[in-house]
C-alpha cells in the first residue's frame, strides 16, 4: 500500500506556480498527477527536477489528485430563505460589526489562531499587501507561510521583511476566479490598498489566477492547509466562491476572510455574501464572526473524514458507516 505523501515531501519541492495556469474547465477537475502539479522556477532546474520527481514515485508511487471534485452549490429552499433574511439584516450587521471591530478587537484577525503554534502548520494568506498581518504570524506562531501578493511594489517589500524567514515563501500572484491581467489604481491609507473592484481606473498590472488551481499547485490535496486567510479588497468573493465550488474546502481546516462588500466595482456583495454563508456552513462553523467586516471559520470534525472519502461517489443523505460503531450522514451539498 503507498504511502501518504508527508506535508515536508509535498511543501518543500521548489515550484513556481506561475507556469501554464489556466482557467480549470469542468471537465478537466478530477484526477491530476502529482508531475502535472509541481512546476519548477526554470528550465535549469528540470534534471534535478525530474530527479526529484522519479525519487517520489519510487518511495510514494504515482500520487493522485482523484479526490478534487466539484461540488453542488445550488440551496434548498429553506437555504434560500435563510439567505433572504440575512440579505435583509446585511447592512444593519455591517454598520453595527464595523464599530466593534474596528480599533476594539481588530487584533483578533492574527491573535486568534492558536492551533498555528503547533509543528509545521501550513499557512496561506492571499492578500499579503506590505506585511503588517504577516509579520505578527510570524511572530507568534512561525508556521510554514506562503504569502500571495499580486503587487510588485508590495511584493518587494514582503520579500526584504521575510528575507531571512526561510518558512516564508512571497508568490507574486492574485487569486480569484479566472486568469486574467487586471489594471488597478492604488488607494487607501498610505496608498497600501489596491482592488480591481474599485471602480477607479489605474495603471498598475495585477496578474490574476484561478484560486483552485492555484492551491491544488501548492499541493492542497496531498495535505490539509491549517488556516488559509484572505484581505484582498473584493477578490474574497471570487476566491470563496471559487473554492467552496470544488471539495478543497475539505482540505481547509481553517478559513477566514475580510469583506470589502463597499466596493462599488462588485456586482451585487450582499446577496453573494449570504450565500457564502449557506454554502461554507455545509462544512464550517464559526469561529468568531463579526458579519460584512472579518470572520474565521473551522472545519467540522466529519469533513475530517471527508478527506479520506473522496473517492466515494457521495448523494445528499446517503449514510456512511464507519466500522461498527461510528456513522455519520453526509450533509446536504456533499453531492457531486
């Protein structure tokens, strides 16, 4: 029986997720070799490269990514009127979560992560801007840390702080829904926000990528990510969206994200806001919420288990049993 690929194996192969990104067509999410997922820095590296590579089948046999799906996110009715009334409460929430959060329990969004100081936790933050967060995850907890920033002048400047941080990696990249370059206007305190949902017309080039195929290049899939958070000015939505459409949110054990639901670039937040909700409650609960401004989420303990069941063909209700003693019934939106 092969070996479960260790989180060491998957995260220290060196890679550029840059190479050939592509907009994931249906049809192609589904089994995906671990060779089609690592990209190396250059064309210098490729004998070390497919050394490395023949060294892992050997000790692991050929890994698969049979597991990536995606997933149903249609709502039931009774989904639907939850979503109606949170629609209705969206502003009211937003207002009043913005004054407690704001100077008062702001801290939360780094001090909150306690699980992050145990070994070699994996950290992914999307967003990065010029470090103010990063460095107090650091600073606590020093997990394994990539940081995605699609900015150069900010990417510069997350690479000088981390310089000498060897568990932190700085990836010139934004996420969101699909591959596309997007022109922004810098703005903001200190000019240090940047959103391609602005409205405001700019000059600096954002390269932008799929958020699903960008994680599952990272390897997510092969191993859990332990807190993956986003402050990325409006592509929360595409990437949350993006990624609760596959079962790699399974492979999250901890999700948490701002909400820019202002911007006037965004085509209709509120409503897609309340549906983010419904479709991350199938697998997460809260962990702290202040609705519309920051929230984390956590996985529930049976997607634990998802994890290992991916290869089952799973219809909403059907039950599981798990030895003798154990059963767990696979919730509404599972289905794929």
């Amino acid at each position: 029986m092969a070996k479960e690929p260790t989180l060491k194996t998957c995260f220290n192969v060196r890679r550029d997720p840059l190479d050939h990104f592509e907009q994931p067509q249906e049809a192609k999410i589904g089994v995906k070799k671990l060779e089609d997922t690592i990209q190396f820095e250059d064309s210098k590296r490729s004998t070390s490269a497919s050394n490395l590579l023949t060294q892992l089948s050997e000790r692991y046999e050929p890994v698969l990514f049979s597991s990536i799906r995606l997933r149903n996110t249609e709502l039931t009715r009774e989904k639907q009127n939850i979503t109606t009334v949170c629609l209705e409460n969206a502003v009211n929430d937003r207002e009043k979560n913005g004054s407690l959060f704001w100077g008062k329990e702001d801290h939360i969004r780094t001090t909150h992560h306690t699980y992050l100081k145990k070994k070699d936790t994996v950290l992914i933050e999307i967003g990065g801007n010029i470090g103010d967060d990063a460095t107090q995850f650091v600073k606590f907890y020093n997990p394994r840390y990539v940081i995605g920033e699609p900015l150069e002048d900010y990417v510069s400047i997350l690479q000088e702080k981390f310089k000498n941080i060897s568990r932190v990696t700085v990836i010139n990249v934004g996420l969101g829904m699909k591959v596309e370059i997007a022109m922004v206007k810098t703005e903001g305190t200190n000019a240090i926000a940047t959103s391609e949902f602005s409205g405001a017309n700019g000059k600096r080039l954002l390269y932008l990528t799929n958020a699903t195929k960008f994680l599952m290049n990272l390897g997510v899939g092969l191993f859990d990510v332990d807190l993956l958070t986003t402050n990325c000015k409006g592509c929360e939505y595409e990437v949350l969206e993006t990624i609760l459409s596959t079962n790699l949110i399974n492979y999250i054990k901890n999700i948490q994200f701002a909400m820019h639901s202002t911007l006037q670039g965004l085509n209709d937040p509120l409503a897609r806001y309340c549906k983010i909700q419904e479709l991350l409650r199938r697998t997460h609960t809260p962990t702290y919420q202040y609705r519309l401004i920051w929230e984390s989420w956590r996985r529930n303990s049976f997607c634990k288990l998802c994890t290992y069941l991916q290869g089952l063909s799973f219809t909403s209700g059907l039950t599981i049993n798990i030895a003798d003693h154990f059963t767990i019934s696979v919730i509404e939106g599972m289905s794929h």
